[in-house]
C-alpha cells in the first residue's frame, strides 16, 4: 500500500516504524483535504451562504462516520485537538460538575500515557480528590487483586488506555466495566486501540472515549470524544467560549443541550475534513478488520524474529501474537544508551522512537530506564521487519 502514501515516493529509503507516536497519510485524505479547503471552506454553525453550509456538511458527515465507526450516535461524539485534551475535557467537566469531589478517588491502570494520568493528578492538587493505580502481575496481566484492593467506596472515576502504547498489549475493558459499581464513570483511552482494530462502544459499555486522529491517517489537531448522552446531560465544560451556549445575558448564560457545549469557539473543520476522509479510505481497503488482519501478519512476523534474538535483546512482555497491535518495546542487553541505538536506526532511514513513551509509571513499575520502540501500520510489510531486523542484528 506504500504507493497510496506520498511519503514514501519523496522517501524512497524509509521504513517508517514509528507509528505509536503518529501515522503517515495517504494521498486521498491530502488530495480531499486539499480540495475541500480549495473549495469549499469556511466557517460553520451560523451560516447563510453556500460554502458554509458545504463546511457545516463536511463537519457532521466526518461525525457520523465516526458515530459508524464506534457504533454509537453522532449526537455523543464531540471534537477536540487530540486524545491529550479530550481526557482534560471530561476530568474539568466531572469535577466542574461535582461528580469528582473533595475525599473521591480515581483509579488508573499503571499502564497509562501521561495523557491520561497528568490530568487527574493536577486537578487533584486543586480540589482534594486521590489518585490511585492499579497494577500488572509478573505476565502483565491485570492485578484483579490489586484492583479490587483499590476500588474502594469513594472511587468515582476509573480510566484506563485499551492498549499499552509500550508493549501493544490489548486489556480487556470490558471485563473492568463489569467490575464497576453504577456510580462510577468509566473513561477509556482508544489511541492505541481505534485506529487498529474495531472498536465497539456499545459492547465496551462505556461512559467516554477518547482516540486521535493522527494515529489512523488523519491530520494532526483532531481528537474525538464519545461521551454517553446520560452524561451529556449531567456535565457541565470546564471550557465556554462560543458555540457552547444557548443563552446568554448581563447576569449569567444557559448552556447548549448537547455535545456543542463542549467546543468552546471555532473547531478544528479542516481537521474533520481530514478524519472523514482517513475512514473512508480505510473503508476502501475492506474497513478496520482488514486493517486488524493486516497487522496481525506482521506481528508473527516481527514476534519470530525477535525470537532469534532472545538472549541478546529482551522484548518487554511476550512473544505470543494473541491480545496484541503492532507495538513492541525492547531493550538490547549490556547497552544501556538507548540514544545510541536510536541514532544507528536513524543512520539507516529507520524511524522508531526510544525513551520512557510518556509511560514513566509503567517503566519504573518494570525497572526500565527507558525501551526503544518499533510499531507497525497499514503501509509496512515484511521488507520493512527485515530491514529493521537487520539492524538490530547488527547492533
């Protein structure tokens, strides 16, 4: 499929495996985007004239298609800039709304980005509340003990990311739904998760979630919100600004009833433009199973060659293919400078990433000082395992 990505024509010595961090795009989501800006932009909401209307189109069709994509309504999804302030959008709102109050908790899987762990710990400085963990077994399973340990009665948040950014490893969610009490909201960070398999809402039974959209060949500055219409109702935005409101006066304002409220001033239209058009081109190629199936090729590929390399490299959790994406974090025994194994990918046109991944409490959990990463998409294939293999064979 390399040949749907410009990238790759003006790279032609590439192996793009950096994908965790952020995707390529095809030349359908440019070339539309490029089209719709060419023709058809412009602002939305209170329109009168045609391009507004055309953008206001383009804007709600791009949630719906989402809305298909999740198996929920077009009315519970809102936008923001990335998986980052969605997850600071709901932690303002429950706390905005007293539903997180003073003496409450929440509880976090050990596994989390700090997208989803930064947010909590700062509001909790402020207004009282605990922040908790729970953590993995020593096969990185989820500690079901240590989890019923810590949800205790004052728990009222539980939020946890589907898939590790640093072993790929996919959690069971919804078995953690069944585990909760009525009164808790449950928050699950998708990033990892949508833009590789189906994700299903309904089946999850979710309060929020929350995924980005430069993760599945969309453009950079578009994130996405589920948020169950029960509790568009209950939360109020921690953010106002225009769009969000129904009435205002001299002595206060009423909010907008639905997801509206939650997009203070002009949103990102170009950017659902670009979202749109990266699910239609993943429906062209046969929808996210076809992606799944894709990956999963690559991931026995990837998982026998690390095989080979067991004593000598030490792949951070397992080398069985099932409950997992196309992310792997590894550490190359008796070289401790992850840097320099980073820059000898680099002197090889190789893009992967090395460091903590934004995961510091799952590292230190582990007793890593940091692992380098490779992570797959749509667009590798097994030449790209090899030339990666290749190098770290050398190294």
């Amino acid at each position: 499929m390399k040949k749907d990505f410009p990238i790759f024509e003006h790279n032609p010595w590439l192996v793009f495996l950096d994908n965790g961090a952020s995707c390529q795009k095809p030349k359908m989501v440019i070339d539309w985007v490029s089209d719709f800006v060419s023709h058809d932009y412009a602002n939305i909401h209170r329109w009168l004239y045609e391009l507004s209307e055309r953008s206001e189109k383009a804007y709600y069709d791009s949630k719906i298609a989402v809305s298909n994509l999740l198996n929920c309504k077009a009315s519970e999804i809102f936008y923001t800039y990335n998986s980052t302030y969605g997850i600071n959008i709901i932690a303002g709102a429950l706390v905005r709304s007293k539903v997180l109050q003073k003496w409450d908790a929440v509880l976090l899987g050990i596994w989390e980005h700090h997208a989803n762990v930064l947010p909590w710990q700062i509001l909790s400085e402020e207004y009282g509340f605990e922040v908790k963990f729970f953590g993995i077994k020593d096969n990185y399973s989820i500690d079901r003990d240590d989890f019923a340990d810590k949800y205790t009665d004052n728990v009222k948040v539980v939020a946890c990311s589907h898939v590790s950014n640093v072993t790929g490893q996919i959690y069971d969610v919804k078995k953690i739904k069944e585990q909760l009490r009525d009164d808790t909201f449950f928050l699950v960070d998708g990033s990892q998760s949508v833009p590789h398999f189906v994700v299903d809402v309904m089946s999850i039974w979710c309060d929020a979630l929350v995924f980005t959209g430069h993760k599945m060949m969309a453009y950079t500055g578009i994130g996405t919100v589920y948020l169950k219409k029960d509790w568009i109702k209950r939360l109020s935005p921690m953010m106002a600004g225009g769009g969000t409101i129904e009435d205002v006066s001299i002595t206060g304002h009423t909010f907008a009833s639905g997801t509206d409220k939650f997009e203070a001033g002009t949103p990102n239209i170009i950017g659902a433009v670009s979202l749109l058009k990266a699910i239609e081109y993943i429906d062209s190629l046969g929808g996210m199973q076809k992606i799944w199936e894709h990956e999963q090729e690559l991931v026995k590929k990837t998982l026998e060659w690390f095989k080979k390399l067991a004593g000598k490299v030490e792949l951070i959790w397992t080398f069985e293919a099932k409950n997992r994406v196309g992310a792997f974090s590894f550490v190359v025994k008796n070289q401790s400078n992850f840097n320099k194994i980073w820059e000898i990918f680099a002197e090889h046109n190789i893009a992967v990433r090395c460091g903590w991944h934004c995961a510091y409490p799952l590292h230190k959990q582990l007793g890593l000082g940091g692992t380098c990463r490779m992570s797959t998409y749509v667009y590798n294939d097994q030449e790209d395992i090899e030339k990666f293999f290749e190098v770290l064979s050398k190294i």
